[in-house]
C-alpha cells in the first residue's frame, strides 16, 4: 500500500488488546473516547481522562492500560488515533508557506501534551468529522487540525523522553529550535545563549554530537529541506535557496552540488531520462557559449527550470519533450539572432540523437515550438509545447532584462557611447515591454503577468531606470 501522509484509526477493542510500551518515529495523536485506567508517557504515569486529547512528539516510550472494568456494553474501549510524519510537516510547510508558523509551534513541542478548553472541544469536533471518510477527503480536515494543534497556549505536559541522556536532551533542544529557525540568519551567539553553554563548550560539543560545526549542520538542515522544495513545490531554484535560510544562490548551488554530486534542476528535473539528461547537458547546453552574455549557459538553464514548472500545471503534457525544446530554443543564434528562431528548429529537427529517440510527430511539436518562441511574434504558439516555452524564454525581471540588453548592445554597437547605450536600453524597454510594447503573455496565469505590471510601473518612472541603469552598466563595463 502507498505512503499517506496522515494514518486515521478510529478502533473499538477489548482492553486487553491494547499494544505494551513502545515507541515510533511518528506524531502521534490519541484522543480516549471511552474508557480507564492509567497512561505513561516518558517519565510520567497518570490517570487516564475520558475525553482527553494527547499530542506525542517521535520516539517518547508510551502505553495506555485501560481498567478491564470499565468498558462499553460490548466489553471494549474506544478511542481514535492519528499518526503523521515529521516529513510530512516539513513538506506541508514548503508547500503551504501559510501553514509554517502553525507547523513551527508544533514542531516546537519536545514534551507530550495535553489540551484542554475550546481547543480541545475543536480538535475532537473534527476527529469525528473524519469517520467513514476516505484518506483523500479527510486532507482538508487534517490541515485545520494541525491549526488548531498548534494551539498550545492552555495544554499542560503529560510526558517527556525519559531515555534520553543529559547529552541528547541537550541535542533535542538545540535540533528543535535550528528546525523553526531554519529560514532566518542564526547567529552563534544566539544559539550559545539558548543552548545554555559557552562559545568554546558549544563548538565542542556540536563537534563531538553531530560530526560538524554549527554552520555545517545548519547547512545540511538547509539542504535536505531543500530537496522536499525542490520535488514538492514549483518555486524557484534562487526561491528555495532563499526560504530555507540561503542568502547566496552560487554558494547554495556548489554545497548542493558536493553533498548530492548533481545539481539541484537534476533533482527537480528526475522524471527526465538519464541518457537524454546527459546528452543535452553535454552536448547541447555548452554551445550556448558561443553565444552574447544574454544566451549564454545561465539563461538556457533559466528557460528549461521555467518550462518544467510550467508543464506542471498543463495536462497531458510530455516533459521530456518541454526538456528538449527548452534546451534547443536558442540554438540558431550561432547563425545570427535575425532567423534564430527557425534555425533552431532546423538543429533540433536534424539532430540525430533526437531523431533516434522522438517520433516524427514528437520532433514536428517541438520544431513547431521552437519555432514560435520569439516573442517579437503575434501569433500565438501552435501549440502547448510552444506556449511553455515561450512563455519560460519571457521570465521577465527588470534587473535581468536591463542587464541583458546592455551586454547585448555593448557586443554588438560597440561604437555607442555610454549615452547611447542608455537611449537603445529605453527604446527597447518602451519597445517590448511598454504599455504598447508587442511581448505577448500566453499563459494569464503565469507570474509573468504580475512581473510585467511591475516592469511596466518601473518603466513609468525614468528615475528608476536611469539608476538602474547607471549601476549595470559600470558593472558591466568595468575592466
């Protein structure tokens, strides 16, 4: 059976059937419906409650035994459990950004829990909601649970982890807190004070611990909630870097690149053929070196992550084939930027690798594609194919558009003074991307949409520009 993401067991049972002390790397969630007798959680042991609601963090030893005595009419006791993953968190918090400071608080919770008052009125309210559901439509039930079981302000502790040592506890405290502060700068001080020791004893003892200092663990925390991004969101290579706590894409892409031996767009890109992954990485992708600043290898790669995201929310949709044509889009600028684009349907439809591994009606949509992507066309793509990559090749940031239309004129008008050069960046600016400018958006509901609104306000301001401008071009020019 496949992994769910959250286990609902609604059970009935006589009270001798009740599972002995154990523990497991789970959440885990029990609320007692009927029944009596003693819990011990960790190092407590108390009286169960009717009706309680107890929230235990992974791998706290726990066992309920329940009074023979004190049973229903069929002689068993009742209660509901729920059971979810601290994986399961950390993907809810990449995909759901909202959800993360409800995540963070319970993530926090090193003790098992007991909840009281309206929050416990709300969350038994929607265990039984969740009976005689199906896995797939208790989802949205489960996420207003986790709201309310973050709710913490009124519960009182029911248990801790008596099997760790002094050492562990320690290790446990400082793991929670780098786990809801990951996305922020931690400064060491800040955790020395919080983990109770000295400079030198904390470095010591991370060393000792975990094999790393504070700032490679922080790093390793960082990169594996990187990789749940990466497979489970849409957001940018540079956007995760950021959200997890990166403030440097190049020094995020080479500890990436060390501690998994492949790139962060491989892992994003896995559902890709290895032999056709290689080929263009290796064969098609380092021409774009010959090319202007503009097409060059960065911007390729920018168009192929684009396209793959895209893809993702048009059905039916070949992802090899938006590979390929993302990656063959610019080729024909080694004959000239005037007719690139129908050169480069004539490299992709002439390339024997590809040929080999497409049907002809595959290769046609791709050329067709190609083809259409420039976005001095009209007409809209004849195709998906054509749309997404199209769409991708228009990724449109001031900074990036302004900087790539001063390398180009800087290769190709070098004889334009620096006054020049900033008339032939506003020209093309009004031009393309004005208010009466001819780049077309395909795709509405894209973020190209907003991003063009944004260009377009900051093409509305010269000031804006002109100092944009000023910054770039003696970035670009300065020996």
């Amino acid at each position: 059976m496949d992994k769910i993401a959250f286990t609902y067991d609604d059970v009935r049972v006589t009270p001798d059937r009740q599972i002995g002390i154990h523990s497991h790397p789970q959440w885990e969630l029990s609320h007692v419906i009927y029944g009596d007798g003693t819990r011990t959680i960790g190092d407590r042991r108390e009286q169960i409650v009717k009706g309680e609601v107890i929230l235990l963090p992974p791998n706290i030893p726990h066992v309920w035994q329940f009074d023979s005595s004190v049973t229903d009419n069929d002689g068993c006791i009742a209660n509901i459990t729920v059971f979810f993953e601290d994986n399961t968190l950390n993907g809810l918090s990449a995909l759901l950004p909202e959800m993360k400071d409800s995540i963070d608080k319970i993530r926090m919770q090193t003790e098992a829990i007991s909840y009281s008052g309206a929050t416990l009125e709300n969350i038994v309210s929607i265990l039984y909601s969740l009976r005689n559901k199906t896995a797939e439509a208790r989802i949205p039930y489960m996420f207003r649970l986790l709201r309310f079981l973050s709710d913490t302000s009124s519960c009182l502790p029911v248990g801790s982890n008596n099997t760790l040592t002094r050492t562990e506890m320690r290790m446990e405290r400082i793991r929670t807190f780098c786990a809801c502060n990951y996305a922020r700068d931690i400064n060491l001080d800040e955790i020395v004070l919080y983990a109770g020791m000295n400079r030198s004893a904390f470095c010591t003892f991370m060393k000792r611990y975990t094999g790393h200092t504070f700032s490679e663990y922080m790093n390793e925390l960082r990169l594996n909630l990187a990789v749940e991004r990466i497979k489970n969101t849409d957001e940018s290579i540079a956007e995760i870097a950021f959200s997890v706590g990166f403030s440097n894409v190049t020094y995020f892409n080479r500890l990436f690149r060390n501690k998994y031996k492949c790139t962060p767009k491989t892992v994003r890109m896995d559902t890709i053929n290895t032999e056709l992954r290689t080929y263009v990485e290796q064969q098609i992708i380092p021409r774009y070196a010959l090319f202007d600043k503009a097409h060059q290898a960065d911007h390729v790669n920018m168009v192929i992550e684009q396209s793959i995201k895209l893809a993702r929310s048009i059905p039916g949709i070949n992802t090899e084939m938006v590979y390929v044509t993302a990656a063959f889009h610019d080729l024909g600028l080694v004959n000239g930027r005037e007719n690139h684009h129908i050169d480069s349907r004539k490299i992709l439809e002439t390339d024997e690798f590809i040929k080999a591994r497409f049907s002809q009606e595959q290769i046609r949509l791709m050329g067709e594609a190609v083809e259409d992507h420039r976005a001095s066309k009209s007409d809209r793509p004849r195709n998906d194919y054509g749309l997404i990559v199209a769409e991708a090749d228009r990724f449109i940031n001031g900074e990036t558009i302004i900087r790539r239309t001063i390398q180009y004129g800087l290769k190709n008008y070098p004889d334009l003074d620096r006054e020049g050069h900033y008339r032939r960046t506003l020209e093309h600016l009004e031009r393309k991307y004005g208010r009466n400018g001819y780049l077309k958006i395909w795709l509405p509901w894209s973020d190209n949409a907003k991003r063009l609104e944004s260009l377009r306000q900051m093409i509305d301001n010269p000031e804006v520009i002109y100092k944009m401008f000023d910054r770039i071009f003696r970035e670009e020019t300065r020996n």
